[in-house]
C-alpha cells in the first residue's frame, strides 16, 4: 500500500538485511576496513561487535557478495549458548563433513576438508554470529580449529560477529591465548544525526524516491532521537512513519508525526516504560491517578485506530472506483 501510494519501486525499510542497501556511514566503512585487512592476513580471528541491529549482518554480506565463491569457502554458525563439542558439530556440518562420530572423528574431519580446500586453492573463512553467547569451553574448540595448519599455513579463518557482551567474554584470563590470535576488532555503534539523515535518504532513493514524500530536517532528527542511530531501529521507525502517511494521505513528515508514531510504536512493544503507571501491590484497588492514566493510553489507542480504520475504508473505496 505504502509503495503504491508513494510510487516505490519497493519497500525501502525492510528489516531483512540486505547488501544492496548497504550505507557506507564512518563506523561501517571503518568496520569494514577492520574485516578486509583481517582478511589479508590469512589467519587468526577477525571480530565485529555491536548492539542489535547496528547493521553487524549486512557488512558480513557485503563482504561475502564480494568474495570469489572460486577461492573461498565460506561457512556460517549462528550460536544459541553451546558448548564445545556442539560447535565443533556445528562446524562439521557447515564445511559439509559429517556431524556424526567421536570427538576426534570431528576434528578429523573438519582437518582434512580444510586440507583438500587448500590443495584446490580455496581458503576456508568461519563466521560465527551471535558469539556473545558461546561458552569458554566452544571459544577454545575455534582456537584450537585455528591451529590447523599445512606446510606452516593457517587454513581456517574465523570471524566472530556478537553483541557488546562478547567483548567482556573474551576479556576472560581464561581466553588469553584465543585475545592474542584476534588480529582486527571493531564495534559498531550508532549512526550520528547526519548520518541517519543520510541514510533515511539513502534507502528511500534505492527504493525509487523521488521526493515524495518530504520529510522536514527536524522530523529526521526526531527518528535519530528514538532510534539512537541504531540501522535496524530507524528501519522499523521509518517503515511505520511511511504506513502512517499513506493511511493519513500525508506527503510531509513532520516532527509531531514522527514523535507521535514513535511513542504508538513504543506503546505497541510494551516498551512506552516513561509514559507508564506507576506499580502497585497486589490487591491494592486503583488509584484516580493510575486510571485516568490507564482511559488516556485507551482513549489514544482508539483514536489512532479510529483513524487507520477510516483511512483504510477511503482507500478501499477509491480502489473500488478504478
């Protein structure tokens, strides 16, 4: 609905990352830098950390569109709190070796597949996500998988992508011989005013913006507030902003708007924690303060839906009329 009353090519805050729209902003192009140079080296552990949604994927699938499938075999593990042997299975089964077997059948196989790749001229890259939630024990297995080498050749590469927690994990004394085989380490933060600025525009022009709809600076700067620059949460902002103006007919986003929609979003994800009334024990009856506060969240809620609702009948009605 959006794209069509906007003339979109396509839906340009989509939260699926995707390479295509990739924003080079200073941190990412900084991030990315950290990766290629890591790369170059041939060997250890390259990492990448951030908070959720601050765009970690879709530098790793920029960097893996750019890879020659020819030279590199890539494999990718996204983690859920294992431990050791599970990653090793893990593992086993991203470079296509049987997860099945001994601990050493493991190792085994995992050894000889990076041997065969390397006698064909393909260097084999791990990229472990979600790291931040693997134990010791797995970080320890993906060291020693780092020791396997050929004619003096290191013939595994890792990445490990995490949150911010995983730079407190590896700062453990029990890790000190993984710390010592990181070659680059970069986190991602948000993205500055101007930036997010530039990368609401970025989007909407890859999606075929052409100017409508206008959006005031001060509302751009109204979605950087709320979304502290964060790629993912200015995505899921936007896209609501965007639902909200082809529902209302609008063309110009302005402050009001943005803040409004942003506390609605606040409010559907139970996360409005300000605007919240205060707790109260159980058994304890209702305060006036609380209940006037509790009909004025109602009263607003079913006003917006109000609005939707008759917005979404006058669309259906011109379709209906074409």
């Amino acid at each position: 609905m959006l794209i069509e009353h906007y003339g979109l090519r396509e839906h340009p805050f989509l939260m699926t990352p995707d390479p295509r729209l990739f924003y080079p902003s200073q941190g990412h192009a900084r991030a990315y830098a950290h990766l290629t140079y890591g790369l170059a080296q041939r060997e250890g552990f390259v990492i990448v950390t951030g908070e959720v949604g601050a765009g970690k994927t879709t530098l790793i699938e920029r960097l893996c569109g750019e890879l020659d499938p020819t030279l590199y075999a890539v494999a990718r593990v996204a983690t859920t709190q294992v431990q050791g042997d599970d990653l090793l299975r893990l593992v086993a089964h991203a470079f296509h070796v049987p997860p099945d077997g001994t601990k050493a059948a493991l190792l085994t196989g995992i050894a000889d597949a990076l041997r065969q790749g390397a006698a064909a001229g393909r260097r084999h890259l791990l990229i472990v996500d979600e790291a931040q939630a693997l134990s010791p024990s797995a970080l320890e297995e993906l060291r020693m998988l780092s020791n396997i080498t050929d004619d003096g050749r290191a013939l595994l590469q890792t990445l490990l992508l995490g949150q911010p927690q995983l730079r407190r994990l590896l700062a453990s004394p029990d890790l000190d011989q993984l710390r010592q085989r990181v070659l680059a380490s970069y986190h991602l933060s948000g993205l500055s005013r101007e930036e997010t600025h530039a990368y609401v525009e970025h989007r909407l022009r890859a999606a075929g913006w052409s100017g409508s709809p206008r959006w005031e600076e001060e509302a751009l700067d109204v979605v950087h507030r709320h979304s502290g620059g964060i790629p993912r949460r200015i995505n899921r902002l936007c896209s609501r902003v965007l639902l909200a103006g082809a529902l209302d007919g609008s063309d110009l986003f302005t402050p009001a708007m943005v803040e409004g929609t942003a506390l609605e979003l606040e409010d559907d994800l139970g996360a409005g924690l300000p605007d919240a009334a205060p707790s109260r024990p159980v058994g304890q009856p209702l305060q006036l303060t609380e209940l006037t506060h509790r009909l004025d969240v109602l009263e607003r809620a079913t006003q917006r839906q109000e609005r939707l609702f008759n917005r979404l009948m006058d669309l259906v009605s011109e379709m209906g009329r074409r």
